[in-house]
C-alpha cells in the first residue's frame, strides 16, 4: 500500500501540481521580463534624451566662449585706445605747458 500510495502521489505531483506550478512560474517570469524591458526602455529614452540635452549645452557653451572671446578682443581694443587717450592728454598737457612757456620767454623778450 505505502508501495501504491507513493505511486499515486508522485502522478499527483506530475499530472497535477507540476504543470501549475510551471504555469504559475513561467507566468511570473513572463511578466518579470516584460517589466525589465519596460524598466530598460524607459532608460535608453531618458539616456538618450539627457544625451542630446548634453550636447545642446555643449553647443551652447561653445557659442558663449565664441562670444566670450569677442567681447576679450573688444574689451583689449578699448585698454588700448584708453592707454592712447592718456598719452595724447598727456602730450597735450606738455605741449600746453611748453606754449606757456614759450609765451612767458616772448614777453620777456
């Protein structure tokens, strides 16, 4: 009888327990996987989408250094006519005190 008992729940577990228990996992594994791939796909958009933000940026900075640059020159360009400007004042300041003077020796000439 254990012989015949033994027999009947090892058909059991075959013809009834296993294919649901098989079911059941290959259910779960199904839905697991189609959530991983639902979990990655929502990275690849977000990494691509934060890639092309990167690039954006990165072409956005180069135009500011481009504009940056200029403003370098320009801002060099005015030092420049400024340190002129101040030596032309200054000329015009010694050129006026040799006229003065050359005034001052005329009339005591």
């Amino acid at each position: 009888m254990a012989d015949n008992l033994a027999e009947v729940l090892a058909r059991f577990h075959r013809d009834v327990l296993l294919p649901d228990v098989q079911r059941v996992v290959q259910h779960e594994v199904r839905e697991l996987r189609d959530e991983m791939h639902g979990l990655f796909d929502a990275q690849a958009k977000r990494l691509d989408r934060l890639e092309t933000e990167y690039q954006m940026i990165v072409a956005g900075l180069r135009r500011v250094e481009v504009r940056l640059e200029a403003v370098e020159k320009r801002l060099d360009e005015m030092e420049r006519r400024m340190a002129l400007r101040s030596e032309v004042d200054d000329l015009k300041a010694r050129v006026a005190a040799l006229q003065k003077r050359i005034e001052e020796l005329e009339a005591e000439l």
